[in-house]
C-alpha cells in the first residue's frame, strides 16, 4: 500500500487498528483525494481518539532480554494478552474494503518480530526508566565501585552547594563559599556527621536560573546528595528549589531573601528552608529604621529588577507610607547595569532625603560612586544584599555615611557571633560579613538535622529540620536561635550599620 | 534642580555614553563594511580592552594617556591575530561560518578574561575620575568629561587615517570591490588585517574610557555588543560616519527616555527603534539607497 500512495502522491496515513492472530500489530492506511491532507488527519485522529489500539503494546514473546519479559508481563503484558484473546478482531491480512464514506480502507500487515520488539523496548523504556541496557551496566559498575570504597572507610556524606560562583553576584558568593568552608572544616574536625566525613559538591549557576536547575538536577540524580545549600540569588533559588521539592531532597538557603521562595513551600510541608528572616522582614525593618531612627520623609527607591528587588520594593514601600513618609520616585535597573547617571540624575532633581537601593554589591557600588560624582547629597540604605566590604572598597569615600541592614557584623555582641567572627579572620584573613556569617549558619543548620535525624534519606532530615530549635546562630541579637516556621522562614531581630571612616559601625539593636 | 538643568544633565550623560557607542560600533561596522564580517566578539575586544587598561594603570603605575594608546595598540595586534587565525581562512566560506566563529571567538575570549582576571567587578581608578567638574547646573567628574572629546579624537584621527593615506585609499578600494582591488595590486590580505587592527583598536579605546568610569567585568562586552549592532543598523550598514551620529543619537535618546519616561524603557526604546529603522529605512538613517548592481 506504502508503493501504491508513494507513485500516487496521494495523502495517506497509517494509524494502528488491532493485531493480526499471530499478536502482531496492524495498520490501517486511510487515504484521501490529492491535497486533502486535512481530511485524512482529522480522520485518523478521530479514529485514534475513538480506538484503544494506539495504547496498547504487542504481545511478542519471541526475542528480547528475559528480563524485559518477565517485566512485561507484570506492566502491561497482561492487558495485552487479554485483549488479543477476548476482544481482537480476528484481521486477515491484506483485506481491503469501501468504507461507505467513499474511503478505501485497506488493511496491511506492516510489522514483523523486529519492529514489534523495538516498539516494546521502547514501551519498557518509559515505563522502568533504569532498565535500559547502558544503564544498567553503569549501574552495576557503579555497584561494584561502591563496594569496592565501602570495604574501605566510610562513604562520605555528601551534600550539594549551589551558588553564583562567576557572573554578577560572584563577590558575594565567594564570600557565603568561606563561611561554608570554615564550618565544612570545623564539622569534619570534630569527626564529620553521623560517624562519615561531609563532602561537598559544588555547582555554579551564573545567577541564571535554568542554570540553577540543571545544578539542582545534577546534584541529586547524579551526585546523589542527601540535602542541598544554594543558592544567592532568589530568582534562581525559585526554579532550583522546585526541583528540590520534586525530588523530595531538603534545601537550606545559600543567601536567597525573597519571600517568594519560601512561599513556594506547602505550609506544613516546606523543603526549602530560609535560617534567617526573609525580604519582607528585611524590607520592613529597613522601612522602619529609615524613618524611625534616620528621620527620612522623602523617599526614593532604586531596585533591582528581580524577584529580590521587586519584594523588597514593594515592602518598603508599604511600610514607610504606612509610617508617614512619602515614595516620590521608584526606578527599577537591571542587574550587570553599570550606568547609573540617568536614573540618579533624575533623583537628584526630586531631591529625596533618603533613597533606598534593593540590589546587589556591584551595582549598588556603582550607584554610590556616581552619585557622589554628580554631587547628589542624600541618605543612601542599602539592603541585606549590598553587605560587602567590597562595595566599600569599589565606591570608595562615597559610601561614607551608608546605612545597610545587617544580620552579622565583627563587632556583634551576639557572644557565639562573635567568636565565629574571630575563628573566621584567623582562617581567610579578611573579616567575616553577613554572607560568611549566613553561610556558615547554612551548612551547620544541615549538619545539626543531620545529626539529629541519625539518617540520610531525605524525609528524615526534612523532619530533623523542622524540628531545630537549640541552634544557635551566628547571626542576629545575642541568643538568636533559629526556629523554622511552616513555610521554612526563620525571624530574629535585624541590625542597622553605617559607613564610618570606610568601616561598618553596627548601630545597637533597639 | 530647574527643568533645563535636568534636560542638559541628561543629555550630557547620553553624549558620554553615545561617544563609546559610537567608537565601538565605528570598528564593527568598519570590519562589515570591508570585510563583510560581522564580528560579534567585538565586544569582547572591548572588554579585553579595558582590562588591559586596568593592568597598565593599576598594575604597572601608568598614566592614564599612556595606558589608552598602549591599550589600543595592544588590542590591534591581537586584532591583527584574531584575523589571521580565525577570519581570514573563512572568508570565501558561506557568511554564517564568520558569525559562529565570531560567537565561538568571543565566548572564548570571554571565558579567558573570566579565568585571568576573575568574575569580581574592578575599576581603573584614575586622579581625574575624582575631580569634580560642574557647569551651567551639570554635573561630571573630569574624567566622564573627556570622553566624548577622546572619542571625537579618535573619530577625527580615524577619519584622517581612511581619507588621507595610502592605507586608507586601498581600505576604501576593498569596500567597493574586493575583487578588482586585489587586481589593481592592493593585498587583501594586508587590507584585512588592517581593518581588524583599526576597528579592535577603537574598541579597545572605548573599553579603557569606560572602565576609567564604570565598573568592568568580563561579562560586560555582551551587552555592549547588541548596542553597537543597534547602532550599526541605525547609521547604515558598512556606513562609519551614520554610525558615529547614531551612536551619539542612541545615547542621548536613551538618557532622555530614562529620565523623562522610566529607566525600564530605556533599552526597550533602542530595538524598537532598529525595527522601525529596518522597516522605513533600510539602508539606515543617513543611508543612501544604492542601486542594484547589473552584472
């Protein structure tokens, strides 16, 4: 029939319509007039719709791994089996007929064992993913490697880190990366988790999300970690902690502040966790310390156009005319913009008493250092996010007189804070921030769970998460202890520090 | 701040940035306009542009007009190499070979940067990026001042360069017919590796002004790239005086819809901008239709 249409040009289609007596499947070719494709396809989609045949898979016991059979047999065989014995026409071969439509219909036998097996191989394959054959040898390489290393010492635990290592965040990320380091060091030292060593595996994401994805993808199915830390930005944190979810492995935050990502979470059922107070709580106390304890009535906002920048925006916003104070300009800019004149320009002629900048280390640097060069005079608050000594060192003089919500600062009188901050300077030499302190909090919040959990699988750690509550943190007051909530926030009091003579000078909590 | 303060303020700013659109886009679409390359790691050559900068005046103590044309010549020769290695064997091959080479090229070029130099933003801090300049209510630091008068220097200088000497006479021979320029006696190939000089050269200006100004990162060519290509329709294919004014324009248009409209418009603005100029104008906005070639 194939000839016949192929000499003719005529349209046709082959749809399946059953299996022969020998359990081979049939095809059933309809064929229209020239250029009436559109008729042949509604026709064989209507008959598709209408027939059960295309789900059904042939019964072939001949050829094919034993195996593959016997699987067949528990999936799916049996249906097919039933269907060949109870319901099939019983199809002769090359049978044609006239439908009344006008329509030959002809009947050819079209597969032989070959392709019947490929079509089930193919069946198998969607059904038991693993049971590939490529698979499976790397699987039973991977079993005799893992016996081979377990009659040595044991297995380490590996847990998985992704965070923007490259690209516009790279600063901060290489700062959260330190803490990580120093409590990976300090846990191992005191002889690992649940009697192993912890091992990392890093990922960068470039602060692209689908990037951020493939991390997360990666480090579970391939790396096989128990948990995940990662990562800075919240945009990627979204997409990356959805497949965390999904795979049913914990996440602990690697800087991420956006509300919006916790909010992801099924209360109740979180998997991804946040061990510090998220951007609403940032952004309202930032609102309040503006006009409260800076007396600010004239506001600005420049912020980053992102998950991060936009909830911040949008709480400060609400908090500071709630508290009197008025927004008179709010300008978004994109992350990696290095040319701020024309947005400051334009504050410069609504003359604001404050200007809130919701963003990142390198532009928030940029900002400050034209604003100076354009002689804007203004009291400049940064968020969570612009906590670098970097971004002091990139404005130079201009950021003197900053103010910059803080979770953690040298200078903290938050006792085990403080000695972090100690262990921290003697380890890298520079001073501990915010992004060292959270990261550190990070992976010693997952070691505690894992501790308490006494098991890697991902529920139990999930559950040992949930139920921290004599963790003390780094960050925060003195006595911050990190309780997670049912989205997997945490709270404590946040701070506020000013540029002073080039330093942060954290203002006592109030 | 009164409005006409505000308005010169903006457009001050948009001449800045349009001074460095316009270098970079003079170098692309000088290479389109000889060579009919387009070379997307032009930015790239910009970026590595303004990191050579930073390594003469942060690294070795060199004057800031000292690094600019060391800069340059530098970024020349390796134009001259980017030429002779990757666009000079492919350039009686079908035009989209060029374009992935060039992709290939800059992501190569880029990741170097990121290797060498690192992911973390850094600044060529200059004594004249500190001193503050103000005039008629505009703000600058003397140093975002001299860009557009180096930019219009290096634009003059180019100009005499393709107008006034021998080299520039057999540039323009290429650009008209490559084929009857190679049989009066011009070496193509010599021409090429003119042309990569020349235009690398100019991006490697830009890039040093700009990093004297903005923060640098091995990442920021990209963007810089798309601009100039922008800029690059608007003034005419292959046309380098319509690229210089459309660089300029770019630069201000977009300074003023930030300021006037919102900063979110900003680049929104600039692509619209190109389809309406490829849909009304194709041949650019200082184009000449040229008439078909009989053959």
């Amino acid at each position: 029939m194939l000839r016949g249409t192929n000499h003719t040009g005529l349209p046709a289609i082959s749809v399946p319509c059953g299996f022969t007596a020998t359990g081979l499947p049939a095809g059933l070719q309809l064929i229209s007039r020239a250029c009436d494709e559109a008729t042949v396809l509604s026709a064989a989609h209507a008959y598709e719709v209408n027939t059960p045949w295309r789900q059904k898979i042939a019964p072939v016991e001949a050829g094919g791994p034993a195996r593959a059979d016997t699987e067949s047999t528990r999936d799916d065989g049996d249906t097919a089996r039933d269907h060949r014995s109870r319901s099939l026409p019983r199809i002769q071969e090359g049978q044609a007929m006239k439908h009344r439509s006008g329509w030959w219909i002809a009947l050819t036998r079209r597969q032989d064992v070959a392709i019947a097996n490929a079509a089930k191989q193919v069946n198998d394959r969607q059904l038991e993913p693993r049971r590939l054959p490529m698979r499976s040898v790397f699987a039973s390489l991977a079993m005799v490697l893992a016996l081979a290393t377990a009659a040595g010492a044991a297995e380490p635990v590996k847990i998985g880190v992704i965070l923007p290592f490259t690209g516009g965040s790279s600063i901060a990320s290489s700062e959260i990366w330190n803490g990580i380091t120093l409590a990976l060091e300090e846990a191992n030292g005191a002889g690992g988790v649940l009697g192993r060593k912890i091992e990392l595996v890093k990922e960068d994401d470039e602060s692209v999300p689908t990037k951020g994805v493939t991390a997360a993808q990666k480090l579970i199915t391939r790396d096989k970690v128990v948990a995940l830390l990662g990562t800075y930005n919240s945009a990627v944190a979204l997409p990356a902690s959805d497949v965390a979810r999904k795979a049913k492995i914990p996440m602990v935050t690697g800087g991420s502040t956006a509300v919006s990502v916790t909010k992801a979470n099924t209360p109740g059922d979180p998997w991804f966790f946040r061990h510090f107070p998220g951007s609403d709580a940032q952004g309202t106390q930032s609102a309040q310390d503006v006009v409260v304890r800076l007396k600010k009535k004239r506001l600005a906002v420049l912020y980053e156009n992102t998950a991060y920048g936009k909830d911040l925006e949008k709480t400060f916003r609400e908090v500071t005319t709630k508290a009197g104070a008025m927004i008179v300009s709010s300008e978004t800019y994109n992350h990696g913009d290095t040319d701020f004149y024309t947005p400051l320009t334009k504050l410069k002629s609504l003359a604001p008493d404050g200007v809130y900048i919701a963003g990142l280390i390198a532009e928030g640097a940029a900002i400050l250092r034209q604003a100076s060069e354009l002689g804007l005079k203004t009291q400049f608050i940064g968020s969570g996010g612009l906590m670098s000594d970097k971004l002091t060192e990139l404005a130079g003089p201009a950021a003197e007189g900053f103010a910059i919500s803080t979770m953690y600062e040298p200078s903290t009188n938050n006792a085990v804070g403080a000695e972090f901050g100690k262990r921290f300077a003697k380890r890298f030499g520079v001073a501990a921030n915010t992004h060292s302190a959270l990261g550190y909090d990070a992976l010693r919040v997952l070691v505690d769970a894992l501790q308490r959990a006494r098991s890697t699988e991902g529920l139990a750690i999930r559950n040992a998460l949930m139920a921290t509550k004599d963790f003390q943190a780094v960050q925060g007051p003195p006595g911050t202890k990190v309780v997670f909530d049912e989205i997997g926030g945490a709270h404590f009091k946040i701070g506020l520090s000013v540029v002073k003579d080039g330093k942060r000078v954290l203002l006592p909590y109030e | 701040m009164s409005s006409l303060d505000y308005f010169l303020q903006l457009a001050v700013n948009g001449v800045v940035t349009g001074g460095v659109y316009a270098l970079v886009a003079l170098g692309l679409t000088l290479i389109f306009g000889v060579l009919g390359i387009i070379n997307f790691a032009h930015g790239e050559f910009y970026m590595l542009g303004a990191y050579l900068g930073l390594v003469l005046v942060m690294r070795l103590g060199a004057p800031f007009f000292v690094a600019l044309p060391l800069a340059m010549a530098g970024m020349a020769l390796g134009g001259i190499v980017a030429e002779r290695l990757v666009f000079r064997r492919l350039r009686r091959t079908d035009p989209t070979q060029s374009i992935l080479s060039a992709f290939g090229l800059a992501i190569a070029l880029q990741t170097a940067a990121l290797q060498i130099f690192g992911p973390q933003p850094a600044v060529i801090r200059t004594a004249f990026g500190a001193t503050p300049v103000a005039f008629a209510g505009v703000h600058l630091t003397l140093q975002r001042l001299l860009i557009p008068f180096l930019a219009a220097a290096l634009v003059l200088l180019f100009h005499l360069l393709v107008r006034r000497t021998w080299m520039g006479l057999s540039l323009r021979a290429v650009a008209q017919n490559p084929a009857t320029a190679s049989l009066m006696g011009i070496d193509v190939n010599a021409v090429a590796a003119a042309t990569f000089a020349i235009g690398t050269a100019l991006a490697a200006g830009a890039g040093v002004l700009m990093g004297s100004v903005f923060l640098m990162q091995p990442t920021m060519g990209s963007m810089v790239v798309l601009k100039s290509f922008t800029v690059v329709i608007l003034g005419g294919m292959g046309n380098v005086y319509g690229a210089v004014g459309a660089g300029v324009l770019l630069g201000i248009t977009e300074s003023l819809t930030a300021g006037f409209l919102t900063n979110d418009f900003k680049d929104i603005l600039a692509f619209l901008v190109v389809v309406l100029v490829l849909l009304l104008r194709p041949a650019g906005l200082f184009g000449q239709q040229v008439e078909r070639q009989s053959l």
